[in-house]
C-alpha cells in the first residue's frame, strides 16, 4: 500500500468535520482543538486494520496529510491580503 493524501473527493468529508470543530471553536483554544484533534488521529491510526497497514504505514499517511494541510494553508494565506 502506498500512503494515501486526502482527494479532493474527501472534502465533503472534511467540511463536515469543519463544521463540527466550528462548532465548538468559540468554546476551545486552538491548542485545546488541536489535543482533541491529536487525540482522534491516535484512536484512528489505533483502529487500522493491523493485517493490511502497519503502524508505520498509518504514520505515513498521517505525516504526507499534515504536510499537505499545512501547505495547502500556507499557501492561502501567502495569497490573503492584510496582516493576521
């Protein structure tokens, strides 16, 4: 198996998860969401069927996504306008 990034066909998916986190954003710090964020990643590389993806197959994946998201942000806040 190769590491797998998210698709655009998983956006749905991620907007869903978006408005959940939204949600409950006005309540939480940034760093409290991202421990819950953390939190579910761990229990969900934990679930992986261990027959057909290594723990170190699961930490692949998990690494390319982060990189890519951080990226994907990077890159639309090097094209806002203004100063955050």
């Amino acid at each position: 198996m190769n590491p797998k990034l998210a698709s655009p066909e998983h956006e749905v998916a991620y907007q869903d998860l978006c408005e959940l986190v939204n949600k409950h954003a006005n309540e939480l710090t940034a760093l409290e969401l991202l421990a819950i964020a953390s939190n579910l990643l761990g229990k969900l590389v934990a679930l992986q069927d261990q027959r057909t993806v290594s723990q170190a197959m699961a930490m692949e994946v998990v690494a390319q996504n982060i990189e890519c998201g951080n990226k994907q942000v990077l890159d639309r806040l090097s094209k806002s306008k203004g100063m955050a």
